[in-house]
C-alpha cells in the first residue's frame, strides 16, 4: 500500500512541477519589466520637463531667503547717514596676521567691527525688487537632517547657497549640491568669513579688514528702473564715510580693506552724473581706489578691482566629496566633441554668438546646444546645464553682455575644457584661481577669425591631439576646487577652496602695500589703462592681445 501511495504521489508532483516552474518563470520576467520601467520613471526621466509640474519643497515660496535677505539692514551714524551693513551675530569681520612670513590662506587672526543699533529696512519692498532676479525653478531636498526646521520640515539654507538640489537623473552627487544663484556671492563670502578659523577681536593686529558690505544686493534694487543718483549712491556714500570715521582706517588709508560684489565691476562704475547711467560709483570713489575690491569680473583698465570666480552648483562639506566628484568626471563618457549653452545678441555689435551657434548647427552631431532665447528658463536648470557641459568634450565661452561668464565655471565643474574667444573671458580676469598657463587648460580662438569667418571651430578642435586633450581634461578637473566655494557650514582640510585662494590674494597684496608703505615706494605707479598686462605679467610693454582691449573695439552695454 505504501509502494501505491508513494509512487502515485511521485506522478502527481512531476505533473504539478513543471506548471508551478512555468508560473514562476512568468512572475519574475514581469517582476523585471516592472522594475526596468520604475528605475527608467525615477531615473532617467526628466520630470521637470513636463508643463506645469517640478519637484517643489514646500518651504519654496520665498526664494529671497536663499540670499539671505533679511542681513540686509540699516545702521544709524553720526550726522543722521546710513549704511547698509549685513547683520553679523558674532563680530569677526577683520581678517588679520600677526607676522609678515609665510602667508597663507589659513594662518591668519581676525578682529572686527563690532556693529550694534541695527533697525529692519524695507525688508518687503526689497524683496520684491529682487525676486526676479532669483532663481524661480523648484528642486528637492536631500534627507540631511541637519536642515530640518520646527515639526521636522524641511527648511532652505540660510547661508546663500539656495535650494538643495537632490540628484536629479543621477548626474550629481547625493549632497553638497545647490540651486546656488550667481550673484549670490556676497552673502556666501561672508558666511564663509564668519567660520574663519583666523579672527581676532584685536585690530590693531590686523592684516586685512574685511566689509561685510553687499553692493550687489544693493544696486540690483535700481539698475533696471528709473532713480535718480543721489539714491543710486546713497547707501555706498554712507558706507566710505562710515567706514573713514574709524580708527582701523587711518593706519593705512584704507588699503588693508576689502570687500566683495556679487555683480560685475560695471555695476559699480557709472561713467556719468546722469539718472539714466547704468549703476552706482563704488568703485570710482577716492576711498574705494585704496581698497581692494573682489568681483565676479573686474576691468581690465582700472587697479583697485580683482576678479575671483563665479559660484556654482556645488558647495562640499568635505574633501571625500570633492574627490569623489574628480573621480566620477574622469569616468565619465563624452557624447559630443563640443557644446554651446547661450543665445545671440543681435543688438551688440561685434557679438560672435551668432557665428558660434551657426557652426554648432552646421557640425550637426559633433556640436550639441542648449539655446537660451525663447526658453531661458531651460538655460537656468542646473540638471540641464550640467548634463549638457558632461557629456561634451569642449564648451564654448564667447563673451555676452560682459566679458565673462559663469558658464565658465559650470563647464570647469562638468570637466568640459573651455574654449574662449576673448582674453578677457579668464586669462586676465582670475589670476589667483586659474594658471598663468592658459593653454594648459582651455583653448584660445580669435573672435576675430571666427567673426571673419577665418576658422571652423569643429576642425580646429578636431585636429587636437587626444593625449593633449587628455591632458587638458585632467587640468580642469584638478581645478574644480579652486573654483569651487566649500559649504559655510563646514571646512576643507587638504584642499585650498575658492574663497581660501582669495582672502590669501588679499592678505599678499596687502602686505606689499604695507612694505611699500614702509619703504616709501609705490608699487601703483603704471598707467592705470594697462592694469590688464601690469596684473598678469608684471609688466606693460606692447602684447599680441593689446587690441582686444583697446577700448574704441569693445561694445559690451557695461562698458
């Protein structure tokens, strides 16, 4: 009875085996169709191209907090003027030095001003005069805990660096990534100045004194509407007569001070007396002449000026996530030999943007662009800039309405090598941030040949040898932390950022204009029209670029 049983039972499992196999074989073939499609929906789809709908926090509907609006104040003076003057909780706003040797970015003590009566200025019309200028597009947030406000929500990062950026088609990394706007440099600076690990409270051991002033914030309340210039400069005049009436000013007239715009230097040199110039005279004031002034971009033709980088989208917290960013560019596979992000400008003449991006149509799949004319909002989406500029070998850097731009510094941050069309656009523009070298990291083409038509950019950047390119990719990486602006909240240990490569170009300059001082000699003595060569090679005799910065030649609205 038991052989029967056994045996009957054995023929049932063979009948039931082979059914039971084949319903398992169709459960994961579509469990894997589902999960293909699912990874394809959160990965490698862009959501935020669909009309009408983005990744939005729900803390989003005040942009200004990412510029950190409310340190804009006003503090009352002698003789009833005011100064705008960002509100500082912990006074450490003079960068000094005990010693003349070895300067460095991170051996130095600080002291500062300490500023009390502050009262809230206009804090809503401010505001609503600077919304436009921020960025209107919504990301989403990581999980760091570390900025979660009351009841666990998620709040924006008051230090200047905009939204959290997540990482959107796996083209960032999980952190340190921001919607960080590109006149948002000054609130950055500052909070970096604040985490200086060289403050002292005593100035008299000052080196450097550094204004926690915000000219852009300032001036972008009336560069597009009509106001006459008492307003323009009220503020900037109120600030050096401030600024004169302290004791730290009279031990060397003002020129161990510094300070940062976020704007270009246009901004802050109105060429005429008129309401209808373009910005305020910050820059031209005697007392600005002595101090050193850090912008986005400076002149070429003025000596008080220094041009440090735009901010990107990328603020690390640690060393860790600038070489593991260094580490994913070199594996990453280019798709185009070169790219342009940008649009014409038909109304300024000698623009070559045109020219530019009739080759890039013309060079069909080696040339890939992102056209910012009908839908610039698409030019402003990081996901879209940085997975253009990553895919491509070269990027393209024409002038726009100034001689530089911050796509410069998107494309060195993509690994994209940059290709300049003006030596204005970098050569002599960050002398602390980029090597004197230009070749060994961007190539140079005459605006002139390619307005001329005297050169195809697709066959010039074809003809380059691919060791030589290799070589040049490498450069650019190795540079992404120079211009790169760590978070404020933190501090790189082994690697010099944007912000220490400035404050130690400030604290050397001003310690040759201390000695100079001391000596009796005068280091400033050149024709300040030459500043350009002076600055970069140290001397001003005649040079091949001398006519890209004759000034008869240049058209750019700011100049």
């Amino acid at each position: 009875m038991r052989r029967r049983f056994s045996k009957k039972r054995d023929q049932e499992e063979k009948m039931e085996n082979p059914i039971s196999a084949r319903h398992r074989n169709k459960f994961w073939f579509v469990f894997f169709l589902l999960f293909v499609f699912w990874y394809f929906l959160l990965y490698e789809f862009d959501w935020s191209s669909l009309p009408g709908l983005s990744l939005v926090s729900p803390d989003q509907e005040n942009h200004l907090q990412s510029l950190d609006s409310s340190s804009i104040l006003r503090k009352n003076v002698s003789n009833d003027q005011n100064v705008t003057i960002p509100l500082n909780h912990s006074p450490r706003n003079i960068v000094s030095r005990n010693d003349t040797s070895g300067i460095s970015g991170r051996d130095m003590n600080v002291s500062t001003y300490t500023e009390t009566d502050y009262e809230i200025r206009d804090l809503e019309e401010l505001q609503k005069e600077l919304e436009p200028q921020l960025p209107q597009e919504g990301e989403e947030f990581d999980d760091d805990d570390d900025d979660r406000g009351e009841n666990g929500r998620k709040t924006k990062p008051c230090n200047g660096l905009g939204q959290r950026l997540g990482n959107p088609q796996r083209l960032f990394l999980s952190s340190g990534w921001y919607t960080t706007h590109q006149f948002a440099l000054e609130v950055i600076f500052h909070n970096r100045m604040k985490q200086y690990e060289c403050l002292t409270n005593d100035s008299s051991k000052a080196a450097g004194v550094f204004v926690p002033y915000y000219p852009g914030l300032d001036i972008a309340r009336y560069l597009w509407d009509h106001y006459n210039t008492s307003v323009k400069d009220y503020d900037t005049m109120g600030l050096v007569k401030w600024l004169k009436e302290k004791p730290e000013w009279n031990r060397m007239g003002g020129r161990d001070h510094f300070l940062v715009t976020g704007r270009i230097t246009w901004d802050f040199r109105r060429a005429v007396d008129e309401d209808s110039g373009w910005g305020n005279k910050l820059m031209l004031l005697p007392e600005s002449q002595n101090m050193t002034m850090l912008s986005i971009e400076s002149s070429p033709w003025n000596k008080n000026d220094f041009a440090i980088p735009y901010p990107t989208y990328f603020h690390p917290s640690n060393d860790d996530q600038v070489l593991q960013w260094q580490n994913k560019l070199r594996k990453q596979k280019k798709k185009a030999l070169f790219c342009f992000i940008g649009g014409t400008r038909p109304s300024m003449k000698g623009s070559i943007r045109g020219e530019i991006m009739e080759q890039c149509n013309a060079a069909k799949r080696k040339c890939k662009m992102l056209e910012c004319i009908d839908s610039k909002e698409n030019c402003v989406k990081p996901a879209n800039v940085m997975k253009l500029f990553q895919s491509s070998v070269f990027c393209l850097q024409p002038p726009g309405d100034s001689f530089t731009r911050r796509s410069t510094f998107d494309s060195i941050l993509a690994g994209c090598i940059p290709v300049f069309f003006h030596p204005g656009s970098a050569y002599v523009q960050y002398l602390w941030h980029l090597p004197r070298n230009y070749k060994k990291y961007s190539v140079f083409i005459s605006q002139e040949d390619v307005k001329n038509k005297k050169v195809s950019i697709e066959r010039l950047l074809s003809r380059i040898p691919k060791n030589k390119v290799l070589s040049m990719r490498e450069e650019v990486i190795k540079l992404i932390p120079k211009v790169t602006y760590a978070d404020p909240k933190s501090r790189l240990e082994t690697v010099e950022d944007a912000f220490d490569l400035a404050v130690k170009g400030v604290l050397q300059r001003v310690e040759g204009l201390r000695r100079d001082m001391k000596e009796g000699r005068n280091s400033s003595d050149f024709d300040e029209e030459k500043s350009w060569k002076y600055y970069t090679f140290g001397k001003t005799a005649e040079h091949e670029w001398d006519d890209f910065f004759d000034r008869t030649r240049i058209s750019f609205q700011y100049t």
